[in-house]
C-alpha cells in the first residue's frame, strides 16, 4: 500500500482507498457515501470498499444477497458528488454461469 492509502475501519470491516492523486473532493465523496452504507440495516453494506476519482465512484466488495447489492448502488447514486458509480459489488455464492456450445 503506498502512502497516499487512506484506512477507514467500521463495524469491525476495513475498506481502504488508495489512489495517486488525491482530491478533497473525492475524499468528500468517499466519506459520504462509506458514511451512508454504514448507516444501513444490512452490516454487509458496511464492508464495501468505496473509491472516487473525480465524481467516478468505485464499490467493490460481497455482499450476501442481490437485495443488499441493489440497496448499495442504490444509496450510492443518492449520494451528492456521485457523478458516475462503477458497480464490482459481487453476490456470495454466485458465480457466474459458464457458456457452452451446443453441439460441440
């Protein structure tokens, strides 16, 4: 981790930023919407990493159903600054279905 990495621990989960070159702005944002998540009923929305770089939003992270994965990008969007948000937020115990060819 370089030394612009920023570490934000709630609720037990750490969600850490690292980004070169940081702006208040994005740091703003990023509070904002960890701030956010973290206010939620769902403690799995509390251990999504959030990254900004100029309004884009980042969230990566599991969470346990697709109802919480909806509820984060929701609440994301709601967010004053979320200019564009960039989902990586991933369903556990979900993968995704191979493709095959038929008649192969």
């Amino acid at each position: 981790m370089d030394e612009s990495a920023a570490a934000f621990t709630t609720a037990g989960c750490n969600m850490v930023r690292s980004e070169s070159g940081w702006s208040r702005n994005d740091r703003d944002v990023e509070r904002r919407v960890v701030n956010y998540l973290s206010r939620q009923h769902f403690p799995g929305l509390r251990c999504v990493e959030v990254e900004s770089s100029q309004g884009v939003v980042t969230i990566r992270g599991r969470v346990k159903s697709y109802h919480e994965r909806q509820l984060c990008i929701n609440c994301c969007q709601r967010v004053a600054g979320v200019i564009q948000l960039n989902d990586q937020v991933q369903v556990e115990g979900w993968e995704a279905p191979t493709l095959a060819l038929v008649g192969a």
